[in-house]
C-alpha cells in the first residue's frame, strides 16, 4: 500500500504532463482536461478528482504545486467547518437557557429546536430526491450510504 504522499505526488505528476505548469501554457491546455473530463476520458485515472476541483474553483487554476493546493484546500475546508457550525443547528448546544422558548415544544420562530425542525424536513425532502437518483458511476455505489450522507451535508 503507498503512503498518501506518494500517492499525492504520483497524481501531480500525472497532472502535469497534461497541464504543464509555464507561464505560455495558456489555457488550451486547460480546455484539452477539460474536453478529456466532458467526454468521460477522464474516468480511472488518478488526475479525475483534482480535475474537476480545478473546473469547480476549488483549486487554483494557475499553479499546479502540491503546497499551493494543500493551503488552499486546507482554507476551503476551515471555511466549510464554519459554515456547517453556523448553519447546521444543534439545538442541545449552550446559549440560551429560557426553557419557554428554548425547548422541543416552543411555538418561538427563533427557537434552537423550530429551526431544527425545519432543517431536518428539508434533510427529509432532499434525501428522498437523493435515494432517487440513479448513480451510473461506480464511485457512488460502492458505499451508497455514506455517499447519500455527504451528497445530504453538501446540499
């Protein structure tokens, strides 16, 4: 088994024979990953997934060094961790400790646990059009649950 950075380099040397990194390079390169990731060319091989976070935004698209895009993944991440704590309500947490508003049973719009409630019926919406779709990639049905799991957080 290959240690994760071995792997991490043998990826990025992969990518770079496709997507050289000069200066002159342009973006036809960048439009060659591009039509190789549309037409599905793509699928198997270790640069699909750094492809695709280039296409998103995820990753920079004018650097392919291994330092730049851990930072930037790392502040991607930092800045989904703060969304998830400022929208992901858990209504046992701290904070305001009036049970007449602040219970299962409050009527309150702004109580922790109406906004709760709300959140996990629109879980409930978005898992039933999730289970529903039909996953032609082997990447999403090896373990269809924790898939599901994230594809739920995501949306």
């Amino acid at each position: 088994m290959t240690s994760p950075a071995v792997r991490q380099e043998r990826v990025l040397q992969e990518f770079r024979q496709v997507v050289p990194e000069r200066e002159d390079c342009g973006s036809a390169s960048w439009d060659d990953l591009r039509a190789l990731a549309l037409t599905g060319r793509l699928r198997g091989s270790g640069i699909r997934s750094v492809s695709w976070k280039v296409f998103l935004g995820v990753l920079p698209s004018n650097t392919t060094s291994l330092a730049g895009w851990n930072a930037c993944l790392s502040e991607k991440r930092a800045e989904y961790d703060r969304l998830v704590q400022k929208f992901l309500i858990d209504p046992r947490g701290g904070g305001d400790e009036d049970l007449l508003k602040n219970n299962p049973l409050a009527q309150a719009e702004d109580s922790k646990w109406t906004k709760y409630f709300e959140l996990q019926e629109l879980q409930k919406c978005i898992s039933i059009d999730i289970e529903r779709l039909n996953f032609d990639d082997d990447y999403f049905t090896r373990d269809v649950e924790v898939v599901q799991g994230v594809m739920l957080r995501i949306l």
